[in-house]
C-alpha cells in the first residue's frame, strides 16, 4: 500500500489504476477529492456549449489534481495513457491546510501552484506556436 510523505498513518492512499481515455474528474461536479498522478499522463480538457473538445493541460506523475479552487471541477481530466493515481479525501486535505501540510509533504499553496503551472506552460507553448504563423 502506498502512503506519500507527509500523509498521517490515519490515512492511507491506495494507487488506484485507471485506463487510456477514462475520465478521473468531470468539469462541473463537486470537489469532493484531490488526485495525486502516480504514473502516466492525464490531460485536463473542457468542452465548449457547442461541444468541442479543447486540451488544456497535461499532468505529469507527482501533479496534483482537482485543487478544490471552486466548489466544482474547472476543468475535466482524463487518462492519456493507462495511469495510476491516489485520491485524498476534501476534508483530509483541508485538514493539511489547517495544519499547514499535504499529501505529498509540500505546502497546499504549492500544490494549487503546480495545477496552475500546467496551465501556464501551455499557454507558453501555444504563444509560442501562434507567433510563428
């Protein structure tokens, strides 16, 4: 049984194994855990009204998932290949908050700060990548 850094005995986190193109997190539904990637690669995509799928993020092992920033999921997150990863109740990792730790050992503002860097490292790429039109 894996158990992170950091992690109280109390709570044990179980890799949990997931397929290529299983959805881990659904945009629009509650916070109500947070995903640590163990191994593979995830992709964050939200999906216009007219329905068009838009890859926003990647995810790496180590990346934290579904930081509860709202009270629903920004974003969705599917398996890119067949991952592992663990999930943390909400209230345990707010527990870490209070406490001023988390799952992996680091402070939780990090852990809000690696999502975000996924996020921002494709913005980069993709400027990058209009600028040569």
């Amino acid at each position: 049984m894996y158990q992170p850094l950091g992690m109280m005995n109390a709570e044990r986190a179980i890799a949990l194994p997931a397929k290529a193109g299983e959805t881990l997190l659904l945009e629009g539904e509650p916070c109500d855990g947070i995903l640590e990637l163990r191994s593979g690669l995830a992709r964050a995509v939200s999906f216009s009204r007219e329905g068009e799928r838009q890859i926003m993020a990647f995810f790496f092992p180590g990346d934290m998932l579904g930081v509860p920033l709202s009270r629903a999921h920004r974003f969705s997150v599917e398996a890119v290949n067949d991952v592992f990863y663990s999930r943390r109740s909400l209230k345990s990792w707010q527990a870490g908050l209070a406490a001023g730790h988390s799952s992996g050992g680091h402070s939780p503002l990090s852990e809000i700060c690696q999502e975000q860097n996924a996020f921002m490292a494709r913005s980069l790429i993709l400027e990058q990548a209009l600028s040569w039109v």
